[in-house]
C-alpha cells in the first residue's frame, strides 16, 4: 500500500476532528476522500482502517443530508465490519445479512428471495402430491405463502403437504415482516 494513502488518510482525519466548522462544500469533497481511502483499505484487506474511514464519510453524510451517499457508506461499512470480524461463525451470518437484503439497505434483495421461496415450496408440494390436482395444488402453494390456508382448504390433502404448507406461511410471515420493516426503515429515517 502506498504511503501516500495513509498520508491521505491521516490528513483527512485531521480535517474531520479540526477545531474550524467545515462548510457544505467541504464535508462533501472530505467524505468522497474518506470513501476513496476506505475501499483502498478493503482492497488491501485492512477491514478495521476500513470501518473507521467509512464510519467518518457516513457521519459527513448525514451532516450534509446526503441520504444516498449516507446508505452507500452504510452498507459499506457494514461489509467492512463483517470481513473485519475474526469470528467465522459471525463473518459467515454477516455474510447471509448481506446476500439476504444488503444489511437492510436494500430491502429489494427479499422480493428476489420471495420468489426463491415459492419457487421451492411450489416444487415440493408438487413433488410429495397431496392428493389434489396439480393445479390446486400450484395456486395453493403460491397463495399460502401470504397467508396460511384454513382446515377447508386442506381437507383434500394429504398430511405430508399440511405439513410444508405450515412450513411455507411461517417462512411467508417472517420474509414479509422483515421485508416490511426494513422497507419502512429506509422509508422514514428509523
């Protein structure tokens, strides 16, 4: 890694903690310094230097109302910090938080998971059979996942497909509620 990096690193950090109030103008060309020295850092895999530039242009961010540039270095810094972790246990979940929805800073990620999921609760209801045509059992694969199905609807079904029915609105119920409150999170600023 070039000196001159850690050099930019340290200046801009002296600029950031400086006693004088920086302008708008400032604080925006400040944070773009601290983001061009985070992704150095992570490319030379020093995640924790990482963390701390990435940490300091969030916090410029939010001071400029910057929100796309605020979340752009959020999810970063949430990537930075899970490959900082020395834990492989937490390293790999961080790794499924990001996969999954980007940390929650995008929620969009879930909708392509939704339709993973009834893609494979469609496939093994089909594939155990259930005693329905293949039809009903389709439309009540993909209209259980928003809503569990009541005794009526499963009177003609065998009990191994009761079973992933149950199986598919409790997963429905989880995605949509994360999907939702992560939604509203970005929404509204929580």
């Amino acid at each position: 890694m070039p000196s001159a990096v850690i050099a930019a690193f340290l200046a801009a950090e002296l600029e950031f903690r400086s006693p004088l109030r920086l302008s708008g103008r400032q604080s925006i060309q400040l944070a773009a310094e601290f983001e061009a020295v985070a992704g150095v850092f992570s490319a030379a895999r020093l995640h924790q230097h990482a963390v701390r530039a990435y940490q300091r242009a969030k916090a410029l961010h939010r001071m400029t109302e910057d929100t796309e540039g605020e979340d752009r270095c959020g999810l970063l810094l949430a990537r930075a910090r899970t490959a900082a972790q020395p834990d492989a246990w937490r390293r790999g979940m961080g790794r499924l938080a990001d996969l999954l929805c980007g940390y929650g800073y995008r929620p969009s990620w879930l909708l392509g998971w939704v339709v993973l999921q009834l893609a494979f609760f469609t496939t093994l209801v089909l594939a155990i059979g259930g005693g329905e045509s293949n039809w009903n059992l389709t439309y009540m694969a993909l209209t259980t996942f928003l809503g569990p199905l009541g005794p009526g609807n499963l009177a003609q079904v065998d009990g191994a497909a009761h079973v992933v029915f149950g199986i598919e609105s409790w997963a429905g119920a989880l995605t949509m509620a994360v999907f939702f409150a992560l939604l509203v999170r970005r929404w509204f600023r929580m």
